[in-house]
C-alpha cells in the first residue's frame, strides 16, 4: 500500500490515513530473557520506527518538506504539521484573512518615501 501525500489540503483525512500507514510505530522494550521471537520482532519494530520520520519526508509536497526538513524526529514533525494545518477550512481561511489584513496595514503612507524610511532605520 503506498503511503497517502499531504499536499496541504484536507489535513484530518491524511493524518487518518496515515495513522493507519504508521500503525506500530512505537516500540516496547524487550523483556528480560527475550526469546528468539521476540528479538526479531522487536528488531523489526524498531526498523519500522527508524522509517517513519524517512516516510513523513516522502508522503508531503515538496513545499511542504521545506518546512518540515529541519525537525529531529517523526513525532515533532507530526506535532508541526498539526498545530499548522488542524483545523477546518473555516478556521484556516480566517487565519489567512487576518494575515491579509495585517500585511495592508504594513503598507507606506501617500507622505513616505523609500529614502525617508531607510533613514528611519539607520
């Protein structure tokens, strides 16, 4: 099955799928006097654990990579990718309108010139 690709659109249905992607990640210790089973199975846990942060990096747009690429380990990217794209469209689009707005008030005065305020920053 080939993993789902985030393209930053509809976050709750990709987090879905992947969760089931990544189902067993997390890995528990091996018991003491581990037999050989166990050892082989914890071994190929913890593999499947080392891929996940490789499979997170392959299963976004390549904008989105940029963004996340700097992140340690497969938990703080999925944490990043939350907090930035939970949410409904509704809340998504407010945020976008109030960066709108925020970026109009930074325009200059008709009474501002470019070298007025390059002095003003020197």
């Amino acid at each position: 099955m080939a993993p789902p690709v985030f393209d930053g659109e509809n976050y709750q249905a990709w987090a879905v799928k992947m969760a089931a992607y990544m189902e067993g990640c997390e890995v528990a210790p091996l018991p003491e006097n581990s037999t050989m089973n166990q050892i082989k199975y914890h071994k190929e846990r913890t593999t499947r654990k080392a891929k996940a942060k490789s499979c997170l990096f392959a299963t976004v747009s390549p904008t989105i990579f940029t963004r996340i690429m700097r992140y340690g380990s497969a938990k703080a990217i999925w944490d990043f990718l939350k907090s930035e794209y939970e949410g409904d469209e509704r809340v998504r689009g407010m945020k976008v309108l109030n960066l709108l707005r925020e970026f109009e008030r930074q325009q200059m005065d008709d009474a501002e010139t470019v070298k007025g305020i390059c002095k003003e920053a020197n």
